[in-house]
C-alpha cells in the first residue's frame, strides 16, 4: 500500500513535504504523548495518487520528538540510535530544518 511500516491506509511522505504542507495550511499541532510524536489534520481537495481526498492526518517526528525518543534511548542504555532516512531531507530549500534534525541525532551522543 505504499507504507513500510503499517497494514492500514496510508502513504509515507517525506519530512520536507510535511514542512511544505505545513506551511501551505498552517495547521493545528498536537502532540500524542503516548508515541511523542507531532501530528495534524489538513483538508485536501485532490491528491495525484488517490484522487479525491477528505480530511488527511500527518503523523509525523520532529527534531523535538527524535530529542525525547533519542534521549530515552541513551538512558535505557542503548548502544546507537539513527533515523529512518535523512533523505527525506531538503538542506537546500529547508536549511533550518535539516540542521535541526541533526542536531537531534547529536542529543544521543551528549
């Protein structure tokens, strides 16, 4: 279905898409506290690969998100962390972002 890592419905969609999307809509961010993980709602008219869309939820990790789930790693004694992918990343177009979310990955190793 176009998801590594889910048996429902859905798509994966690169963090610097997340970031665009989020700066065409402007949308309200919440938080789960249970998975640390940013997520928000947005209402898209059409989507190239499914056609007519409704409401859409963008779940998501962040810089701050990656920095809890990082940090529990280091104190339950874990030997190494890494992302999913930086390629989802645009250092080009989102310059802030992508040092951002090294810098999480720096937050284990201190």
């Amino acid at each position: 279905r176009g998801v590594n890592c889910s048996d429902g419905i859905g798509r994966e969609v690169a963090y610097k898409n997340i970031i665009d999307i989020m700066r065409q809509n402007r949308p309200h961010l919440q938080f789960d506290e249970y998975m640390k993980a940013p997520f928000f709602s947005v209402k898209e008219q059409h989507d190239a690969d499914r056609g007519k869309v409704g409401v859409v939820q963008y779940w998501f990790d962040n810089p701050q998100s990656l920095s809890i789930k990082y940090r529990f790693a280091r104190e339950a004694g874990l030997l190494g962390v890494g992302p999913f992918t930086f390629g989802h990343l645009d250092p080009i177009k989102q310059p802030a972002e992508s040092r951002a979310m090294w810098a999480a990955l720096d937050s284990f190793f201190q």
